[in-house]
C-alpha cells in the first residue's frame, strides 16, 4: 500500500510537524519605514509618556471648569480672555479664576485649566471677554500627559506583526529604528517533465509552471522571502543535488508536484535523503491536497505539496503559511480573516477528510451569501475567483443550503 494512504488529519499533522520542528527567532534592527508588516523580535517600551503634554482635542477655550458650572444658553457664563496658547511652544501664562485662553487641537493647556470648552459652545463678547454657553466638566476635550502611555510601558509585544498604527505609534515616540524577526527564506522547488517557464510556448502536453510563483507569493504574504529554484525533471539526481542545496541556504524547503504514488513522483525519497527524522506524514485527510508531505531535515521544515494549483495553496494555507509564522514567532494558531455567511447550496463531504471549498461572497439580505464555486483542484482561476475558504468538519457529511459557515478570506 502507498504510504500516503495512511492519512492524517490536519490538526495532528501540524502537531506532529512542530513536534519536530522548532523555529528559532532571529532578530534585525530596520528603521522606521522599513517595518510595516515585519515581526517584533522583542517587545517595545517607551522612553516617554504619550501625549507628553497636556493638550486640547478641540478648537475653543482652555478653562477652569469649575467658573462654567451653571452655565447654559439662558445664564452664560462670563470669562476673561488672557491670551491665545501658542501652537508647539508653552503657554508661558496661567489661568486665574474667571479666565479663559483660546486654543487650538493639540495646544498645550495653561497651567491651572483643566478644561476646554469648544467653540461652538462659546459666543465672543466686547472687551476682551467671551461667553460659555454650557457647563465644562474637568477633563472635559483634555488628553492628559501619559493618557495613551506611560513612560516604561510594554507599548508593543514580542511576536507582533507591524500594522499602519504601530508604525504611527512608534513614531509619536521617536522610536525611528525597531528589532524584527529576520524573515525565514523559503526555498521552492518546481518539478515535473511537463513544466515550462510562464514566458515559454508551450508544446502539446506541456504546462506552464504557475506553483513556484503562487507560492512566492503566499510566502512573501506570509511574512517569508521566497527562494525559487526553477524547474527541475523527474530524475532523481538533480533533484536531490538542488533539495540539498536548498535546505543549506533556505530555513524552509518546498518541493511542488512529485508528492502521490507514482513511480516518477521521487520527492519523499529526496526528502529522506535529507536529514533526520524525515518524513514524519505522508497524507493528510484534506481535499484537496491529500498526497502532502511534512517533514523535518537536521532541524529545518520540509514540505511536499500536491502539484494541482488549488491543491498546492490550499495545503501551503494550511501548513507552510503555520511555519513561516513560526519563524517569526508570531503565537500559533492566531485569528485568520473572515466572514460569517449564508451557504446558498447544499455542498457534499466524505466523513474523515476535511474539505475546504472556495465561494464567492455577495450582499444579500440579512447579511452575506457565499455562493460555492464546484471545480476541480487544477484550475486555478476557480480559486481566484473565490473570496474565501469553508470548511467542511473531519466529522461532518456535508452543509446544508442555509446554513451559517464562517468563510476564510482570501488574504490580497
């Protein structure tokens, strides 16, 4: 019997697979522009309190507010206007009781105000004075020094991956250089007699290689730099001499097709040439991608994938995206995008596999409709036309039309 027949279901494989595996984070110094979705290798305290100074969120009148309290539109009250704070500088003047300053959004308050009243709320007066037609509580449009963060503080964890705010954080505490994982290389290797480089013509029976630059791209989604190694044939020599080349200069390998049954398909016997323990699954329980094989090499991930395109992205999903993650130290099973929606059909499953089926997604009353797209897993455009992911359960016989799945996006 093949040895991939003996399957295993998805959740034991991955643990199986980091049962052996062990990502270590390296760690690499970036500026400031050059982070935006990198890893923090460690976590990030600040220097200094944020804002670090007490400032209006408001255009209008820095006061006491105490002098406001009864103040409406029938009973304004009545304050002395001593001055304007100035934008970036201090105010160099206090607040005595019954006096007010105007300010601006981010000006410093005077010393002695602890509230601002917007201008909306206040009405100009002759001499110098200005009406408030309602009442200030204290700390009423005040961002306090250290409200958002206090000098010392965790601002950002170990294991976290960069976002638009974080960088816009960091950079209001002048943190202008940060340490991130460095990101894992993930070498990918393409095999098969009929494959040809996208630029080619192809000749009858031939196919273009569409895996090694799908998976680039989920790698470098991912996080990881993505190392292609070309097309290789299905002779074992070759193959071999690239696997081995591969795993000294890559923290991951790939082989795409070369994973069933077939006499030609030679990839778990490179891969066991390769470094102990080897092969620990051959198979696994999904469709599509049952022929995948996971493997560990003198410390270092290796991974088999099916050769049918949708085959091949949706184990990558499964399995590689989960190491490259590792590797960045990002934690283990962290939230994936996604949608609760409406099945529109019923779909079909086998009880003891995972199925995953791609749907396309559309407003429809009550929320969203996902529409399955049936296709077979060597074509590719069926899964670029898809939204997200559904899985069907290890246990489950199938959906029914109606039912509330949650979708997986498919991350752009």
């Amino acid at each position: 019997m093949p040895e991939f027949l003996r399957l295993t279901a998805p959740d034991p494989a991955l643990k199986t697979l980091f049962e052996h595996f062990q990502p270590q984070v390296v760690g690499e110094v970036v500026p400031l522009e050059a982070a935006l979705r990198r890893v923090t290798a460690e976590a990030v305290v600040a220097r200094q309190p944020l804002p670090a100074f007490t400032r209006s969120s408001v255009d209008g009148y820095a006061l006491r507010a105490a002098d406001t309290y009864g103040a409406s539109d029938s009973q304004p009250a009545f304050l002395k206007v001593v001055g304007e704070a100035p934008m970036g500088a201090n105010t160099g003047f206090d607040l005595r009781p019954g006096e007010a300053a105007l300010i601006h959004t981010g000006g410093m308050l005077p010393a002695a105000a602890d509230a601002v009243v917007m201008v909306e709320y206040t009405q100009p007066v002759g001499s110098g004075e200005v009406e408030v037609l309602r009442a200030a509580a204290a700390g009423e449009n005040v961002l306090q020094m250290g409200e958002d963060v206090q000098p010392g503080q965790e601002v950002i964890p170990a294991g976290r991956r960069i976002r638009p705010a974080e960088i816009g954080g960091l950079a209001a505490l002048g943190v202008v250089q940060v340490k991130v994982a460095r990101q894992p290389r993930v070498g990918i290797l393409s095999s098969g007699d009929e494959l040809v480089p996208p630029e080619a013509e192809t000749q009858p029976g031939q196919v273009r290689d569409s895996n090694s630059y799908s998976l680039s791209a989920l790698v470098e989604q991912a996080g990881g730099v993505a190392v292609r190694y070309g097309i290789l044939p299905d002779l074992a020599a070759p193959l071999q001499a690239t696997a081995e080349r591969a795993l000294a200069e890559c923290d991951v390998v790939v082989f795409t097709a070369g994973s069933s049954a077939s006499v030609r398909d030679l990839t778990a016997e490179v891969i066991a040439r390769l470094g102990k323990p080897g092969v620990l699954v051959h198979g696994v329980s999904v469709r599509p991608g049952k022929p995948t094989i996971l493997a560990v090499c003198n410390g270092k991930a290796v991974i088999g994938l099916p050769g049918n395109p949708v085959s091949a992205l949706v184990i990558a999903g499964l399995f590689l995206r989960p190491v490259i993650e590792g590797a960045l130290g990002l934690p283990a099973g962290g939230p994936r995008p996604s949608v609760a929606a409406r099945l529109t059909v019923n779909v079909a499953s086998q009880a003891g596999r995972e199925d995953y089926v791609a749907v396309r997604l559309a407003a429809g009353p009550g929320g969203y409709q996902a529409e399955p797209i049936f296709s077979k897993s060597n074509l590719i455009f069926s899964l670029a036309r898809a939204d997200g992911l559904v899985r069907v359960p290890l246990a489950a016989t199938g959906l029914e039309a109606g039912e509330i799945v949650s979708v997986e996006l498919i991350q752009s």
